[in-house]
C-alpha cells in the first residue's frame, strides 16, 4: 500500500482501454547456426573418443587410482599450495613495496616485477637447480669469531627446493601485479578517512584497504592459482615426482602414452574444477557488501539462452 | 617545559583557542594555495568557511588534521602542533603513533563521505574506537547505539554503506567521527555530494551537535546554515581570508566587494 496516488497528467478520459502488448522475440539467426555447428563438432570429437581403440581407456581406468599416481597427484598439490603461499606473501610486500612513498623501494620492486616476471619460468628453474655452479658452499662467517656454518649448495638446493624456490619467486611478480592493481583500485577517500580517524599506515593497509582491494584481487589470483597448477608440471624437467613425471616414468616403461597422459589430464582437470567452485564461493565472501539479491540460476538461464540483460527485468 | 606549554607561550595562543593559526601557507610547486592565513577558532563555537571553489578552503582544513602538511607558518589544535613537536625552538616531526594519537582527537566528514564500503555501520563506528583507542567491542557498540540514536539510524547498524541514502551515509560519517570523542570537527563541503531533499537531515544533525557545545569548523555552500548556525563566518578567495565577522552581518552588509559578488550570486 502507497500513501501517493498517481495522479492522471493528459487530460484524455482514464477509462480508456489500454491493451496490454504482446512482445516477440527477435530471431537470432546467428545464433541458430553457432548452435549448429557447435553441436555437429561436438558429435564429431565425441565419436573419435568413443570409437578409436587408441584412446584405451580401460588401460586409463586402470592406472586412474594407482599408488604411483597418487603419490605424484599429492606433490603436485603440495608444490601448488606452498608456492602459492609463498607466492602471495612476497607479492604482497612487493606490491605494498611499489605503492609506498619512497622512490627507492619503488624502484626496486619495479625490478623485481620486471626481471622475474621477464624471465621464462623453466629457465629460472633450471637456474635455481644448478645454483651450485655459482655458489659452491653457502656459509656464514663473522670476522673474529669464524665461520658460524658452511653447507653444500647441493645438499640444501634439493629439486624440490629448487622448484618451490624458482616457481614462487616468479609466481610472485605476478601476484605483486594484481594485488598493486587491487591496492590502486581502493578510492584514496578511504585511506584519508582512516588517517582522520588516528589509524596507522599498517592498520590502515590491514584493516581497511587490503580487504576492500580483495575483491579485485581474489578473481585474477584464482586464476593464477590455477594456472600455477600446471605450471608444476615444469618441475618434470628437474626430476621432481609431480604427477606428470610419474606418468612420464610409467610410459617410457610400458609405452601406455596415450591412457597415462590422459590419466594426467584428467587429474588436472579434477583439480582445477574444484579450485574453480572454490574461487566462486571466495569471490562471493569478499564481494558481500555489494551484493544485489539475484537469483543465480535466472543468470545462468538468461547466459545459456543468449537473452541480454535488461529485457528480463521485472 | 611541554611541547604545548612553549607553543603557547611563544605564539601568544589564547587559551580558549581551538584552532590557532598564524600565517598558513601552503604551496604545491609553484602554485600558491594558501597564503597566509590568520585565523583563530574558539572553543565550543562554529566557523564557516565559504569561497568559490579552488579558494584554498579545502586545502586550509586538510592541513588542521595534517592530511596536508603546511609550507609554512603556525596551525595548533589545542595549542598543539598536530604533525610536530616543539622543542628548543625547532620543529621535530613526531612518530607515526603520536600524529595517530592526535589525528584521533580531530574528527573529520567528508563530502563523499568515505565510510568504509566492505564494513557495516556498525563495523564501521567502532573500528577506530576499538583499534586507536582500545575500546572493548562491548564498550564500543553501547557508545556506538547512542551516536546512532542520536543521527536517528538505529535501525541501519547491521546494513552496509551502499544500501543507504547519500544523506544516511553522511550521518553515519558524522556518528563515526563522533565515536572518537573528538575535541574539534573538521566537515569538508557535508552536503555537496546530496540531492536537495537529503540536504536537510544533515544540517539537522549539524545544528544539533552546534548546539551540544562541540568546537566545528564547516567548510560550506550552505549559506542558511552558516547564518543560522555559525558563530563566525568566512570569506576565503584565492588563498587567502578576504573576510570575517558575525554571520548576519556578513551577509547583509559585506565589506569587500570580492565578498558582496560572491554572495550576490549563491543567494
């Protein structure tokens, strides 16, 4: 119930019929066609799968829970979580690094940016690999008092050192990116309201802009999350027993390539799936002040069917 | 002797001054914001601040809370160097925790009003009570629910920011700088950001707090406002003070002619 009464502003007489119209879909030829040819190609792919005795998928069937698999499936994800992790802190303070006030640590995380960001990730982990033939021995000594340890390069810079050291040093030039992009994209009314009310530089960072920069940063961290996932699969070149080279060591026994490569495949895509429904449900947590009451699955109908936003507002 | 004790003795503060400054200037490269200004607030009154834009009078409170810090001259709140210490006759920049210590006793409104987008106004209210001040959350939502009461939100503690009104996040704005318990409140152009209509329940706010004795310095278009409510009103153009009195008298009979087209055109 309203308290205003609309009030009658043309003049003509208000019983006047005033029909209610009937609206027609516009014909989408275009997409007709897409749907056609899509459909066809899918027929297509799907009938090689089926058909071709290479594929051997009860071979693939087979080696899907095998123990060797699985051992390479966990480093895979345990390489994925720690360099990530490592991955996001020195980013974050690269990232504050480029946004603070001083030229110098501007400067150098710039360069940071640059070079590691610059540099193909597999040469940089060969590089960290065979740190030994630039450093022999890693050792700290004080002058008068001697040398406090000496270790072998060798025997600390093991291949999975190596890799989580390489990965997350360049890992981080990207992630340093996104969360400055993130930091930037904070009104600066935010920072200034904070400082009126007495809060310091790093409860300001903490407290106000870091949560409110998530939200620009969860997305793209997603997707380098996944993306970091298969870089892993690099590691194979230094003989770390990730979940490709496992398979790699199986084939080159039994010559299984194809069923072995899509057990891998398959593996990969398991996981990336569930990163993605997990980044959905991220990305909900820090977007929830600014979230409209929508019913997603009216989205994804009005997506699927091609209908644009606006025409199905009620 | 103290920092504020030698402040006052050598720049001959009055004691009742709140805000106390003494030729401010203020430049960015080559181009002069302020310069020079004389201006004294005392305790428990209002000064509005009204100029065309680009007057310097935005500029002029930022440097109050040290958002902006001076080029030169002598600004004290509460005879006191915000971003300072005076000791032998210099000026020592202070710590990050002690200008934090001061700021909080500043409070300031913004014309976007600023809240914090990804809290609640509740969340809102009591970060800096809980955080600065070390206020219990308990302790801080009970002071919270009375400023709320007091702009007439009560019932908005558990929305966000984007689901009010331009003029219900102002009030927000102003209950949260009200839950620092401030000395001084700096408010930079309140109601430019609002439709008319919400205009209105600000000012209302604003009148209020006038009238509760807090110390308020107004930068403003509204120049019902400042005749109603100020205690003094100022002129301020192309960085400097053109002109200062009591209100009403302002109004009606400016002085300079810079002020008397000035007014001529926003009445």
């Amino acid at each position: 119930m309203s308290l205003v009464e609309p009030k009658n502003t043309t003049g003509l007489p208000l019983d006047l019929p005033v029909e209610e119209l009937v609206v027609v879909p516009r014909r989408r030829y275009g997409i007709w066609i897409g749907i056609a040819i899509a459909m066809l190609f899918a027929f297509f792919i799907g009938k090689a799968f089926a058909t071709n005795p290479a594929f051997d998928w009860g071979t693939a069937a087979n080696y899907l829970f095998h123990p060797s698999i699985m051992r390479g499936l966990g480093k895979t994800l345990l390489l994925t979580v720690v360099i990530m992790a490592a991955a996001i802190v020195i980013g974050t303070i690269i990232a504050i690094m480029r946004v603070s006030p001083s030229a110098v640590l501007q400067t150098f995380a710039s360069a940071y940016v640059w070079f590691f960001r610059g540099v193909p990730a597999l040469i940089q982990l060969i590089f960290w690999f065979n740190l030994s033939l630039l450093f022999r021995t890693a050792s700290l000594s004080i002058p008068g008092v001697g040398t406090i340890f000496s270790v072998n390069t060798n025997d600390f810079m093991t291949p999975f050192v190596s890799a989580v050291v390489a990965l997350s040093l360049c890992e981080a030039g990207y992630l340093a990116e996104i969360i400055r992009a993130g930091i930037k994209s904070v009104p600066h009314g935010q920072f200034e309201a904070a400082s009126g009310l007495g809060m310091s530089y790093r409860q300001i960072l903490r407290r106000i802009i870091l949560p409110q920069a998530m939200r620009f940063i969860v997305p793209p961290t997603g997707n380098e999350a996944i993306s970091l996932l298969k870089m892993t699969s690099l590691v194979t070149f230094i003989a770390v027993d990730d979940l490709f080279y496992t398979a790699q060591s199986i084939y080159a026994r039994t010559f299984e390539t194809i069923p072995l490569l899509i057990v891998v495949a398959f593996w990969y895509l398991f996981v990336v799936t569930v990163m993605s429904i997990g980044q959905h449900f991220l990305e909900r947590y820090y977007g929830r002040s600014d979230r409209r009451q929508e019913n997603p699955l009216i989205r994804l109908l009005q997506s699927l069917l091609g209908s644009r936003k606006g025409s199905v507002q009620s | 002797m103290t920092s504020q004790a030698e402040s006052r003795a050598r720049f001959g503060v009055p004691a009742d001054a709140m805000v106390f400054a003494r030729s401010v200037r203020k430049s960015y490269g080559s181009l002069d914001v302020l310069k020079g200004i004389d201006l004294i607030v005392p305790k428990g009154s209002v000064a509005c601040i009204i100029g065309p834009s680009g007057s310097g009078k935005s500029t002029f409170l930022r440097c109050i809370n040290h958002l902006e810090q001076l080029t030169g001259g002598v600004l004290l709140v509460d005879g006191e160097f915000v971003g300072y210490d005076l000791r032998d006759g210099k000026l020592y920049e202070v710590k990050d925790s002690l200008l934090c210590k001061r700021r909080a006793d500043i409070g300031m409104v913004f014309q976007s009003f600023n809240l914090f987008s990804h809290m609640t106004v509740m969340e809102n209210l009591i970060e800096a009570p809980t955080r600065v001040r070390g206020m219990s959350v308990a302790e801080a939502k009970a002071s919270a629910e009375v400023l709320l009461a007091r702009v007439g939100l009560s019932d908005k503690a558990g929305r966000y920011p984007r689901e009010l009104s331009g003029g219900q996040q102002q009030r927000v704005a102003i209950a949260r700088a009200l839950a620092m318990n401030p000395k001084v409140l700096l408010f930079d152009e309140p109601t430019s950001a609002l439709d008319p209509e919400l205009v209105g329940e600000v000012l209302q706010v604003m009148r209020d707090l006038a009238e509760s004795g807090m110390t308020m310095v107004v930068v403003t278009h509204e120049i019902g406002f400042a005749r109603e409510v100020g205690d003094d009103l100022i002129f301020m153009d192309e960085g400097v003070i053109v002109e200062r009195g009591e209100p009403r008298e302002v109004i009606a009979n400016p002085q300079s002619a810079r002020t008397r087209e000035f007014l001529s055109r926003v009445l």
